[in-house]
C-alpha cells in the first residue's frame, strides 16, 4: 500500500500529506460515494459519483482553489478520512474547517479521532498559516457533533437557512437568512478564534491535551446544548420580548 507521510502525530491518529497517486488511488475516492460517510455533505457531494479522475482533479487544484487538506490515518497507517481548510482568506485571516471520516474503521475511537483531527488541524491553522478565526457549519442533526467541538474552544455565532457560497467573512445577513419553519433545514454556524485557541492552550498546554482528560469532558458536556437554547430563544423568546415591546 502506497503509505504518506506523516505531517502531525496525534494521540488516537495522524494527519498525512496526500500525494497525486494517493489521490488517484483506490481509497480517497471511495470516502465521497459512501452513504455513511457522506451522509452530512451538501446534497451535490452526495449525489456526486466520484471517480479516480474526479478526485485526482481535486488535488492537483488544491492551491488554486485555496485548501489545506491532510489525510486522516490510524496509528497503524490505515486512512480514514480528511480534514481539510477551504475559503482560506490570507487577508482577513480567516478559513473553514471540515472533516469527513470511515466511523467503521476503529468505531470505539471514531469520535474522538474526528476531534483529535479536527484540534490538530486548528492548531496547525493558526501555528503554520498565522491565520485568527476558522469557521464551520453544522446541521441539526450534527449538534452532538457540534456540541463536542466546543471542547476545542468552537462557539455558536449564528444559524441561518442558507449554506454561504462565499467565504463566512464576506457574508451579508438578512433577516430572511434566520427565519425559519424547520429546524432540521438550517445551518448552524460556529467559529473558533485566536484568542480561544490561544486562552486553552495556555490553560491545557494543548486544545487536546489526552484522549482520557476529553472523555472526561465529554461525560461532562451540559444536557441542554447550545442548538436547544439557541432556537428557543430565536423561536420564542425574541418573539415574545418584541410582542412586549411593541405594546409600550
């Protein structure tokens, strides 16, 4: 098996460099055309039918349309997964994050690999890149997901109907963009800064600093989420502070 290198050592996995003849392999290009795997991409990844072809193009385009991607592997070198940067703005210092993973392979580590990973590509965005904010987004059915990534110092900004096409710094809000009829059909966006990264880093020595001390937070994490508060309080308390408002 063609093996990569390893850029980052982690505790549960590593992040490797992909290589054109990794991209144009038997595994990279499975990971899209997998229900279980693509379950929470937009609808037109799913619908996508990936091909070696399809996934050597992406790679080869990686700088020009502005990622960072590492592959996801096992301590025993089997890959898994990505993580990746995209919208990478050297300007404004800002970039998203995302993260698609095989949760069959070593299931009982699956979601605390896919933390592992996406902590180590946080510290490698604003170590390496000297970038200030990453941004990401979530859906409803993700906010366990979501939930834990609060842990590495990720925090709720907004929720909207729409997935921006342009990078979350040149966004344009509207009201429209937060009224909603279903939860279920909306973006939750989170975001983590310099300052947080930085603040539990000085506080942990590393935003993940052991599998064990994670669990424990995990077991820790509040019943109600952030997602319950936050669309209570967009759904009814808003409505009813202005409903009292307005009969002053």
């Amino acid at each position: 098996m063609h093996k990569l290198k390893i850029i980052i050592k982690g505790e549960t996995i590593n992040l490797c460099q992909p290589t054109k003849k990794f991209a144009e392999g038997d595994i990279w290009y499975k990971w899209l055309n997998d229900p279980l795997i693509n379950k929470n991409l937009e609808k037109g990844y799913r619908k996508l039918k990936n091909t070696k072809k399809k996934q050597l193009s992406f790679f080869m385009n990686l700088k020009k349309d502005k990622r960072k991607i590492f592959i996801i592997s096992t301590k025993n070198h089997i890959y898994k997964g990505v993580v990746s940067l995209s919208k990478i703005n050297n300007l404004k210092k800002t970039c998203d994050i995302s993260l698609i993973s095989d949760t069959k392979i070593e299931p009982l580590l699956a979601p605390y690999a896919g933390l592992e990973s996406m902590a180590l590509m946080s510290k490698y965005a604003f170590s390496n890149l000297k970038l200030k904010r990453i941004d990401c987004a979530f859906t409803i059915v993700q906010k366990s997901w979501q939930q834990r990534t609060e842990l590495i110092g990720y925090k709720h900004i907004f929720r909207s109907r729409y997935r921006p096409k342009t990078g979350s710094s040149t966004w344009s809000l509207t009201m429209e963009d937060f009224k909603l009829s279903d939860h279920s059909k909306a973006y939750y966006y989170t975001s983590l800064s310099y300052e947080d990264f930085k603040d539990l880093e000085k506080k942990r020595g590393k935003i993940w600093d052991s599998l064990n001390l994670m669990k424990k937070r995990i077991s820790k994490l509040p019943k109600k989420d952030f997602f319950d508060i936050s669309n209570k309080f967009l759904d009814y308390d808003k409505k009813n502070y202005y409903s009292k408002i307005n009969k002053l």
